[in-house]
C-alpha cells in the first residue's frame, strides 16, 4: 500500500469514527434539550422502545441497508440521523486531510464536536447547556501546555476573552435600546469557544461566514415566508451557523 493509498484508508477510518460520534452526539444534543438523562445503558427504539444491536448502529450502512427503518416495529428512522453521521464523517475525514494526525487535528475535533452537539440543542430548544462551552474551554486548557508557542496560545486566550466582552456589551447596550433579545448567552458562548480555538483570521472567517450564512437564511426565511410572520416568528438559531462557519474556517 502506497503513503497515498495508506492517509486515504486512514481517512476513511477516521471519517467512520466521525460518523458514529455524529449519531452519539445528536442522541446527547436531543437529550440535553429536552431536560433528560445524557447516559443510559443501550440504544432504543424511540417507538418500539426494543434495544437496539450493534447491526442496527453501525454508522451510515445500517440506516441504508435497514432502508430507513427499524428493524423491530418498521418504524421510519428520521433521515435527520443519516444526515448527521455523513456530517461529522465528513468533518472529521477533512481534519485528518488537512492536519494528519497531530495536536491541531485533535483541537479541531473537539471545537466540531461540542459545536455540534450544542447546535443540536438549540435547534431543538433554542438554548446549549453551560457544560459543552466548559468542557471544549478545559480541554484547551489542557493541550496548552503541548503548544510550540505558548505566548501564542496565550495571545490568543487573551483576544478570546476581549471579543467575549466587548460582544456581550454591545449586545446587552443593543437589547437595551431594541428591547429584545439580540443575541442569546450560548451564541456569545459559541463565539468564545471559536475564537479560543481558531487564531484571529481564522476567527474573521469565521464571523464573515456567519454572517453571510445568515443573511441567506433570512433572505430564504422572508422569501418563504409572510412579512408580519417573520417579525413574529423566533429566528432560526445561530449555534449552528456559528457550527459551520467555524469547521469552514479552521479547514481554511
């Protein structure tokens, strides 16, 4: 097998890996969202409420092969699951490409996973636990004394926690003014969280990226939608448009 055969078998690998921490993730979001226990013993048929074998978890194959469908009660299985293991596949096969396998691939998936799971969350809820912005923090604690440049870590850190402050007064003075929310905490959370782990201009990217993100989505939103409905209508969350923009950036 040839070095170039070998990184694509790797990356094929890694990519399952992502697709069966995509399918985790999604069950930890939904739950976290909804208020309900985050570990429990097997997997189950939401419907049919039969434990689910390893047949019937393997990433991507078993909802093709099952043909969308539990195997137990043929109760359909939500594509939304499919989706999310050919995501985070995809995410985690473009780390590895991009960075092989060394401390900046290893940053990269813990931003994507816990930018992820908290999107989940606030698409369901409209709201990310505390916990998946801590965590992400911690563990950048933790690989920081791996760096090569610790003053540029630090560096960072410390533009981390400028931007968190100066964006959460600008939306408080912003909310004050509108009286509305602008900006939910778990958005600035998201944001810090991003910036901690992408330098400065990738950090730009990101926010450009959003940005541009959510005016197509609000362009789309108004375009589908009645006027007076869209005023009305709680926006579409921005965790996750802060999920993509930031992966998108950090591959850059």
């Amino acid at each position: 097998m040839s070095p170039q055969e070998y990184r694509i078998f790797t990356a094929i690998i890694i990519g399952m890996a992502g697709a069966s921490f995509g399918s985790y993730l999604l069950c930890v979001g939904e739950r976290m969202a909804l208020r309900k226990k985050v570990v429990r013993a097997y997997s189950i048929c939401p419907v049919c409420g039969h434990n689910l074998s390893g047949f019937d978890l393997i990433p991507v194959f078993s909802w093709i092969f099952l043909k969308g469908r539990c195997r137990y009660c043929k109760a359909p299985i939500p594509v939304k699951h499919l989706v999310t293991e050919l995501i985070m596949a995809a995410v985690f096969s473009l780390l590895f490409l991009r960075f092989d396998l060394s401390l900046v691939f290893l940053e990269g998936i813990v931003l994507s996973t816990f930018l992820f799971t908290a999107s989940v969350s606030d698409w369901i809820s409209g709201r990310a636990d505390d916990i998946l912005f801590i965590l992400p923090a911690v563990i950048w604690a933790v690989f920081l004394p791996l760096s090569d440049d610790m003053t540029v870590e630090l560096t960072r850190l410390a533009i981390a926690v400028m931007t968190y402050t100066c964006l959460l007064l600008i939306v408080i003075l912003i909310e004050r003014i509108m009286k509305r929310t602008v900006l939910g905490g778990a958005d600035i959370k998201a944001l810090f969280i991003s910036c901690l782990y992408l330098h400065l201009y990738g950090f730009m990217n990101m926010l450009v990226l959003s940005i541009i993100i959510s005016a197509v989505l609000f362009f789309l939103v108004f375009l589908l939608t009645k006027k007076e409905n869209v005023i009305r209508r709680r926006m579409f969350p921005y965790i996750p448009v802060i999920f993509i923009s930031a992966v998108t950036a950090y591959l850059i």
